[in-house]
C-alpha cells in the first residue's frame, strides 16, 4: 500500500462528510460515557493498525466496551469485557441509517447509551436520526485517508517525545476532524472568544484553559485540501511572521494558523523530514515569542 497516499479533497468529499458524521456518532458515546478530562481528552479517538478506536470506556455494572473503525476490512466492530461483539459492514449508508445501526447493535448488546444527536462544530447541524444527506463511502478513500494519518500520527509522537512539560496524548478530535497533538507552557490563558459553529463556547473555554501550541493534521474543506497546521493560543505577537520550515509552510490567515500543504510533504524527498521541520520550526517560534521556558523542549 502506498505509504502517503494522494488525497486531493474534491476526490473524496463527500465521504469525508460522511464519515465525519459517523466518527462524531461514536465520538459523542464516548463522551457520554468517559469522566470529563482537562481539555477535553476524554472525548477523542485513538489512531490503531487498522483505523480509530475509543478505547475502553465504562458502563453500567463494572463493564467496559470498544468501538473500532477497520479501514482494511470496512467494518465497525463492538467489543465488550464479557466477550460480546457485533459487527456490520462500512458501506454506502446514511448517517441515519449508521447510527441507527449503532444504538441498536449496543441496545442489544445490554450497552444502551444515548448520546445528544446534534454534530458540532459544523455549520447546518442535521440530527444524526435525520441526516439522509451524507451516505457516501468510498472504500479507497477512506482507507487513503487513514493511511495518511497512520503516518502522521507516528510524526507527531515523535514530535511530542521531545517535549519535557505537559502535553496531550495524540488523539483524533472528532468535532473539528483532525489528528492533534498539544503541548503547553504551564501558564493559564485568557479565556477564549468561543464562536465555533454548534459548539458551547463553555466547551472552547475548556479546551483552550491553560496557554498551549497545537499541531496537526486536517483533511481538508472550505476551499483548504489537505494540510499540517500549527497555531498557538493566545497567539504571541510576531507569530504570523515568523519563518517556518520547510518553504511550502505559510501563514493562513483566516484559520490564523501556519499550514503545509499535505501534497507538498507527500511528494518531498523526505516527507518524514519535512513534517518534523514544520511542526519544530513552529514549536521554536512560538516558544521563542510567547517566552516558554527553554527546558520544556528537548
């Protein structure tokens, strides 16, 4: 299989759409069921050999359950303590018809869960028991796309191994479909502006609590294709300018963060390379300008 494989967004949009949906399904029932962790790390999915995962998360009684995303066998899988599985296939299917699927597999499983069925971070929010639009899956797509994060989850690790302080895991975020990484200074934040779409801004308040750098990787949409990013939050004065590696990486200043063109990495001599000069260059920057203390980074 191809290590970085293209991923140009028109190509795969609308199961990109879909499938954004399905994950914020299996998102928002960890959510349910995980205790509230700073930042919100309670909620993200975990990138696995074959796809994303939950991890255990608790029920009722002393159980615990999975659910797994296989991006090779195009299945979702259930998987509980007692030895209990179910299964169905990842195929063209509406966001009605997936999570329909979903609570009644866990309904006759014993794990009823309920979950608020309003997407976030979206802009027209459709109620998952409603949402007939989205229905496309594109086998090849899909297993492109997480091949794409597999290799970018192995970066961003190795990225976070050098960082001495407090860091997240790297976790995927559903809400905003994107693999990241945060590492923070100690130091607490002003509190956010809010205004994402659908989204509390008691819950951006939360997430942006304490004075952090964040990278990553999106897929793409509204008008960007796939890129890396970097941003820090408060944003230091002289961020926008400062010089990143490698000469793909700029400023965007509507998301007011730097982005590296996914394209541009993938096609390099050495991608590997390339993504750590980005993600480093933009941790350098904003250490620099924000004034971090220098032995947090190794």
């Amino acid at each position: 299989m191809e290590r970085w494989p293209q991923l140009r967004y028109d190509d795969w949009k609308d199961t990109l759409q879909t499938l954004h949906m399905w994950t914020q399904i299996v998102g928002k029932i960890r959510l349910r069921q995980e205790p509230l962790v700073n930042h919100w790390w309670n909620v993200a999915l975990y990138v696995t050999q074959r796809g994303f995962t939950t991890t255990p998360m608790p029920h009722r009684g002393g159980k615990t359950f999975s659910i797994d995303f296989d991006f090779i066998d195009h299945a979702l899988h259930i998987a509980d303590c007692d030895g209990q599985t179910c299964s169905f296939a990842l195929e063209p299917m509406s966001v009605a018809a997936f999570y329909g699927k979903v609570m009644r597999d866990l309904d006759e499983m014993e794990l009823p869960v309920r979950i608020d069925t309003k997407p976030n971070e979206v802009e027209e929010a459709i109620p998952f028991e409603a949402d007939e639009r989205h229905a496309s899956y594109d086998r090849k797509y899909a297993e492109r796309f997480w091949r794409a994060v597999v290799r970018i989850d192995r970066l961003l690790k190795a990225f976070r191994a050098g960082f001495l302080g407090k860091a997240s895991p790297v976790h995927f975020f559903w809400g905003s479909f994107d693999l990241a990484v945060s590492v923070f200074s100690g130091r607490p934040a002003p509190p956010h502006p809010g205004g994402f779409p659908n989204l509390p801004d008691s819950v951006t308040q939360e997430a942006y609590s304490r004075e952090e750098q964040s990278f990553g990787f999106w897929p793409g949409g509204y008008g960007l294709e796939a890129s890396l990013y970097a941003y820090a939050y408060p944003q230091p004065a002289g961020y926008a300018g400062a010089a990143i590696r490698p000469g793909a990486a700029g400023w965007n200043p509507q998301l007011r963060e730097f982005v590296l063109p996914y394209e541009s990495v993938r096609t390099s001599v050495d991608p590997d390379d390339a993504a750590l000069s980005f993600f480093t260059s933009a941790y350098d920057a904003g250490a620099a300008l924000a004034r971090w203390d220098p032995s947090l980074h190794r």
